[in-house]
C-alpha cells in the first residue's frame, strides 16, 4: 500500500475561504515543520520525502514491492488558488 501526502505546509483550503470570506490571518491554517516521514516511521510504515519525478517514480516502483505501507511526502506549491 501506498500513501502519497502532498506537503504544502498551509492548510489551502481554508486559507482560500478565508480569502473569499475576507478574513486575513485566520488561524490555524500554516502548518509548517511537520516531519511526516518521521510520524510515518513512528506508526511502522516505510516512508521517504521525494522532491523531483524521478525520485518518485522509483519510489512508488519499490513501495509496491513492500509488505508494509509506505508513505510518500511530496512538496507542492504553497500557492493559494481562487475559490471563485
């Protein structure tokens, strides 16, 4: 099994709400240092931060050869999109 966690380190979502809502600083919603591949490890799953495609793909390859879950943090874009 695998798991792929997109790391943008904001909660997007909300943040574009708040954008459309007009409510600047709503807290809560930058999520920064969270070491997902460190809590991956702690639960008894295989996991890796992979940054560019290559390094992805060769993941994803070796995780479906595992017997356990692994997850796989990928960093995106932190840029918030309209709702509208």
């Amino acid at each position: 099994m695998q798991i792929v966690v997109m790391r943008n380190e904001t909660y997007c979502i909300l943040t574009s709400f708040a954008v459309l809502e007009q409510t600047p600083g709503f807290p809560g919603i930058d999520i920064p240092g969270i070491d997902i591949v460190s809590l991956a490890r702690g639960y008894g799953c295989d996991a890796a931060r992979v940054e560019d495609i290559d390094a992805i793909k060769k993941a994803a390859i070796e995780a479906w050869k595992k017997q356990k879950p692994t997850v796989l943090e990928i960093p995106i874009s932190a840029q918030v999109s309209p709702l509208i």
